[in-house]
C-alpha cells in the first residue's frame, strides 16, 4: 500500500539529535531495566563452562618434557691425531 500524505515513514518518532540529552525514565521502565538486567544475569550462570581451547594441540607433543640429565650419558673423547702429537713431542 502507498502512502497518501507524502511524509517519509521512519522507523522511529523522534531521533536524538547530537548533544540531546535523554528523557528521564518513568519508573515502570526503570522496573523494567532492572529486572532485564537480573534475567540477564541469571541467564548467565546457566551457561555451563567450558575448557580451554587450544588450536595448536594437534601440532605440539602433549607429553611432559623430558628432565635434562647430566650422568645419563658420558660424553665420547675426541680422538687425538698420533701423527700431530708424536711431531709435537719431538
């Protein structure tokens, strides 16, 4: 259907203007606000928790690390070349 009268349809009645300051709530809608906002907040604890996600867990090694040990090896001695030595014994 057309409208007859020309006038734009808007969405709202009236739109805030820059530095507008707001009109003061009646107090059903304070009542209003406040019991959205405690649904809200009961809403919220209905949400049950969740782990951690870890996107690189399929990339990394989820074993602990391997403590360093200091005797668990001996390290091999470097061999000496006989012919360098017996020429700088001489």
């Amino acid at each position: 259907m057309a409208m007859k009268s020309g006038l734009p349809a808007l969405a709202q009645a009236h739109v805030p203007r820059y530095g507008e300051e707001d009109k003061d709530k009646t107090q059903t809608e304070k009542t209003a606000e406040k019991e959205a906002q405690r649904a809200y907040e009961r809403s919220l604890g209905n949400i049950p928790a969740q782990k951690g996600s870890d996107p690189w867990g399929i990339a990394r090694d989820n074993s602990p690390p391997k403590a360093a040990t200091k005797t668990a090896s001996p390290k091999p001695k470097a061999k000496t070349d006989t012919k360098t030595d017996s020429a700088a014994k001489q």
